[in-house]
C-alpha cells in the first residue's frame, strides 16, 4: 500500500463513475487512533449516532423496522436500538482493524453493502450517516 495514493477501485455503487482513492498509511494510522477512543464506550457512541441521525433525518427511523415507532425521546433506552449500535460500531470497528488489508475487508463490505440493498438502504441515506461522524 505504501504511503501515495492511488486511484486503482471504482465505487461500489454502479451510480457513481469516478475512482476511489486509497487511503495512505498516516490516514489509516490516523482512523485507527482515533478509533481507540470510540471503542472505549461502543455503545454509547452507536446511540447517539443513530440518535443524530434520527434528527438530521427523521424519516430514516422508519427503515428500522425494530424501532421505527420508538418515541425519539426513548431511542438513547430502547434495547433494541442499543443492540443495533453495537452490531454496527462493532462492524465499523472491524473495518477500522483491516484498513491495512484490504483484500479481505473488501469482500466484507461488499457482502454488508449488498444486505443494505436488501433492507431498502439507498445512498442518499449513507450521506445523513456520514454527517453524523463529525
């Protein structure tokens, strides 16, 4: 991988045409310490990232079929929207680990991105998650 970047994969998603730029070392090293500090509280960062993005978008409650009805004042509580964090920061996490190697991360997040389909997850609700990271 080295530390140049490189444009050698196309997106994922057949809607977008320019390349994906590969991250270098320091920016992989960078995610991964930054990562350290999330991973202390798994949980509580996954709540209120889906709670964030319950308020930036408040129709996206809606693809959650376990919690779509949940009050937003009881979503941080609800079990349910507890264990979904956790699945997920836990799959980022993973991700984050294997940023060195990318030839088994990709397959991986392909698989994830292809249930996302499955569940009716489109791109534009990627672009309210991404939001939330900041």
């Amino acid at each position: 991988m080295g530390n140049s970047k490189s444009k050698n994969r196309k997106s994922a998603s057949p809607e977008r045409e320019e390349e994906a730029e590969q991250l270098t070392q320091q920016q992989i090293e960078a995610v991964q310490e930054t990562w350290k500090t999330v991973k202390q509280d798994l949980r509580g960062f996954g709540v209120k990232f889906f709670v964030r993005i319950f308020d930036i978008a408040p129709g996206a409650q809606q693809i959650f079929k376990k919690f779509n009805e949940v009050p937003k004042e009881q979503l941080a509580d609800n079990p349910e929207v507890q264990k979904h964090a956790m699945n997920v920061m836990e799959a980022i996490g993973s991700a984050v680990d294997s940023l060195d190697d990318l030839e088994a991360l990709t397959p991986v997040l392909l698989d994830l991105g292809a249930k996302h389909v499955q569940w009716d997850v489109q791109e534009k609700h990627f672009d309210v998650r991404l939001d939330c990271f900041t």
